[in-house]
C-alpha cells in the first residue's frame, strides 16, 4: 500500500501505531512510493505471489535507474540483499 503515499495520503500501522510520510516511504523502502510499483514488478514479491524477472535483483535495478538519472540515492544500496548479475 505504500505506492498510494503521497503529500495528502498516509499509511498508518495499526498493529504499531506509526505512520508513514512520503520520507518515511523512501526511509523504509529506500524508494519513493511512485516507484514502488516498479520495483515488486521487477524484482517479485513472495508474500503476494509475483515471481518478478529472473535474474533482476535491487542491484541491477538501482545501477539501471542510477544509470538513467533516476532515483534511487546510493543510500537505498543498504536495503538491498540481492548480488548483482551480470
């Protein structure tokens, strides 16, 4: 749900109490939520079933939106446990 945050849109954790900004979109998930979308397409999200591509991994999908003068900033590398390929 968090591609649905934006200036007027929250998410809040009800299980937490807490809840999430636009910046705590791109705290969390080291993506802005109009990347979100993109990101589960490309690289799977097992607790809903999409596979993703094989062999894209956050590595290769940051060093291609870097590449193209997108997001993400370099910090978002610290979320990531996936190993590039070549």
């Amino acid at each position: 749900m968090a591609q649905l945050v934006d200036e007027q849109v929250t998410l809040i954790n009800t299980m937490t109490n807490s809840s999430l900004d636009r910046n705590g979109v791109i705290e969390k998930f080291g993506i802005p939520p109009e990347r979100i979308v993109d990101y589960l397409a490309l690289v799977g999200d097992t607790s809903d079933n999409i596979p993703g591509v094989p062999g894209v991994g956050c590595v290769r999908i940051w060093s291609s939106w870097r590449c193209h003068d997108c997001w993400p900033p370099s910090s978002a590398m610290s979320n990531c446990n996936s190993a590039p390929t070549n």
